[in-house]
C-alpha cells in the first residue's frame, strides 16, 4: 500500500456533511493567510471539532513551517464534493510547489486541509531515436473508459506485455508522486527491451464522479479495471495474447494474484512492493514509523495514532459508520472488501510464474511482510524474489530511514529492478 502523494504524512481530513455554505474561498484565503503569518492559533479557531482532534496546533506548525518560504499564492478552484466545497489553491514554496486543498462545511469551518504536489509538467516524450513509441490507448469499461498509454516496441510483433497496477488512492497512469513517475520508468524501460506496457489513469483520478455514490469496493476501485486492461491489451494484434502479464505495485501488487485470477488467460504476475498482510494492518504502522522518526511520539500525536486505531476498530466492525470518521475519509464497504482479500491465499492458489521484488528502504511495505510472504511461496521453484538494499517503496535508490520527504525528489526506478523485470518476463515463454 501507499500513502496518499501527499506532503502530510497522515490524514488530516475529518469531513462531515450538511448543506453547503457561502464564502469557501473566503474562508480558504483566510485561513492560508493565518498560516503564512504564524498565526497558528488563529488558523485552528476555523477548525471543525473534528479537524481540530486530528491535527494538534503544534503539528499543524511544524508540517507548515517544514515547507519553507511561502513565494506565490494561485488563484484559488472551488468544487463541490459530498457536501462540502473543497477549495484548491497552488501554492509554491521554498521547497516546492504544492496544491492545498481546503474542505469547507455549511458553517464556514475547515473540516479537511490537505497538501499534496502540485501536478507534474506533461512527461517529455520518448528520446527521438528510442526503439519504441508511445500512442493513446482507451480501456473500455462499462462504467465508462479509462485513458491509457501503450508503450510499444519498434519492429516485428506480436511482443509479450504488461499491465501496470497502480497503489492506492488516486493515481495517473505514470504513478506520479512529488518528482517520480515509477510507471514511466517501468513503461519505457521495459518498452526499450522488447516488451510492450499498457499503462493507465486509475479510475479515481480519471473518473472521480463514478465514486458519488459514497459505496465502492476494491473491485470498483482496481480489479475490473485491471482486468479490463488485460482484456483490451490482448486483444491487440501487435501483442502476443499468451505472454500478458500483470505487473502490480502496493496495494496494486497485493492485489495482482486475485487480477490474475478473474483473467486466467494470464502468464503470470509481477508483485511489486506488496502488501502480505491487510492494509488497516499496516496504515498504523506506517504512521506511528513517520511521526517516531525524530525519536519521540508527542502526546498530541499518541493521540492522533489512538484516533487512528479508533477509526480502524470502526472499519472492521459490523456498525455501520460514515467514511468521515473511518481511515482517510475511505468509505466501509472498500475497508471491508479490501479487509477480505487474502493476498498470499490467491497467490498460493495461483498456478502461475510469480516475480517478488521487494525494496530493503521500503517503510510502507517493511521486510515484515517480505519474509510472510517467503513462508507463503517460499516451497515454489516458479516464484523468483528480487531484493534491493538501497530501494525505498517506489523503487528509487538512497540511503539512511526511508521518509515521505524523499518521495518530493525526483528520481528514477533502479535500472537493475526494470532489467530484472524484463529478463523474468523474457523466461515466460
């Protein structure tokens, strides 16, 4: 799994519904403004009581003042969304540019603010001399198409492919995040080496409005769609429709044995980072490793990590309970249906070649689940596990505790992991 692309290392959104007011943008410039003059007791009094729980006066600081200098304030896009109007205003700072995006309720208070990158300038185009090239590719689905990329080798055909599976929440086709595009990497990567990749804008970034309804499941959410994209790339005649594989990363990776396993016409399946264990295990995990980083878990974030898990026993109960006060603003029936999916079950039930590759940096997907899922596959002589020291979750090399921060920085996916990637997949035959 990974974390929202976000700047903030947990949720700070606590929305709640009701009628919508006037004056969001107002309430949004004033509360921007309150964060560039320090006054942060200010920016807290506009808090709903929820928003205020969540986020502590001293976190909202210190996540604040971490972005540096304040130089430019964009004009400001209201929407509308569950009742609220959510309200994007680009800001670019010392450290970069971000979007924050306010979440206003009916009586002008701030329910949700959120941080996150300021979307990507448009990938260049592949180098004019790669052996590869780059076209348009829709997936049909029936709750309406998904815009997609095909990456294809030059030359004679038909050629083995992919389909790229993304992490969660709300991903482009690229896999965007701060200044990586890891699906990029792969795409061309492997695309350079005879192997054709279909990438895609997950339905929650492409097509938000299928999502209204407030009830989805994780087969709403990846499953059909990926299983669609493996459809639609096979039934290309420039691709050979014995060798498609399915390349899943995060939650996408975790998810990869059950895709296979709604098209069995699949080779086989690539588990990029995943998850061994459910997601609610792992979110606390992830958050109480952030906010532990500098040595010290201060009260008012213990009480945040107790919310946390508050929020997480609710998912998991049989009480019907409103997306607001579970994980993320993510609604029940997603937690429930992603909560029933057994990962290393659909994969030891999967009679199909498997590649595991696992980052040593990654805090996201830590060697805990690595070694849960060598206990689960480790008997199968067609399952083959690639590790990488200096990897963190999205495949980028560094050095020391991996941290979201270095997630801001551009990078590039190992070239080893991409040659890997192709020489397994070169095996299927």
């Amino acid at each position: 799994m990974r974390l929202r692309p976000t700047l903030f290392a947990v949720a700070l959104a606590a929305f709640s519904g009701g009628a919508l007011a006037a004056g969001p943008q107002q309430v949004a410039t004033q509360l921007l403004d309150h964060l560039q003059a320090g006054r942060i007791a200010e920016a807290e009094a506009m808090f709903t009581p929820q928003m205020a729980s969540a986020v502590p006066a001293d976190k909202l600081q210190g996540l604040w003042q971490s972005l540096g200098e304040l130089k430019q304030r964009g004009s400001a896009h209201s929407s509308e969304q569950q009742g609220l109007h959510l309200v994007d205003v680009p800001l670019t700072f010392a450290t970069g540019a971000v979007i924050a995006q306010v979440a206003v309720d009916a009586q002008d208070k701030v329910a949700g603010l959120l941080l996150r990158p300021a979307p990507p300038a448009k990938a260049p185009p592949p180098p004019a001399d790669a052996n590869y090239s780059e076209a348009d590719f829709s997936i049909p689905q029936v709750r309406g198409a998904l815009p997609g990329t095909l990456a294809l080798p030059k030359g004679k055909g038909p050629f083995p492919a992919v389909v790229l599976v993304h992490g969660s929440g709300p991903q482009d086709r690229d896999e965007t995040i701060g200044g990586s595009r890891p699906f990029l990497d792969i795409a061309r990567g492997l695309a350079a080496q005879g192997i054709a990749v279909l990438r895609y804008d997950k339905r929650t970034q492409a097509r938000p409005q299928d999502f209204q309804s407030g009830t989805f499941t994780v087969d709403d959410e990846t499953t059909d769609d990926a299983v669609a994209a493996l459809t639609a790339l096979a039934a290309n005649p420039h691709i050979d429709g014995r060798r498609v594989f399915v390349l899943g990363h995060s939650q996408g990776g975790m998810l990869a044995p059950r895709i296979a396993s709604h098209w069995p016409q699949v080779r086989g399946a690539i588990l990029w980072a995943a998850p061994a264990r459910t997601l609610l295990d792992l979110l606390p995990e992830q958050n109480r490793y952030l906010l532990g980083l500098d040595g010290h878990i201060s009260a008012a974030e213990q009480a945040f990590l107790d919310t946390l898990d508050a929020q997480i026993a609710a998912a998991r109960g049989s009480v019907p309970v409103a997306a607001s006060d579970l994980p993320l603003g993510v609604p029940q029936s997603f937690w429930k249906s992603i909560e029933a999916v057994n990962a290393r079950a659909d994969a030891q039930a999967l009679h199909k070649p498997l590649l595991m590759l696992h980052g040593g940096r990654d805090f996201q997907v830590p060697d805990t689940d690595w070694q849960l899922w060598k206990k689960a596959l480790g008997n199968r002589s067609d399952v083959q596990w690639q590790a990488y020291p200096a990897l963190n979750h999205i495949g980028v090399a560094g050095s020391g505790p991996s941290t979201l921060k270095e997630y801001t920085t551009a990078g590039h996916v190992d070239a080893q992991l991409i040659a890997d990637v192709a020489r397994w997949i070169g095996a299927q035959q």
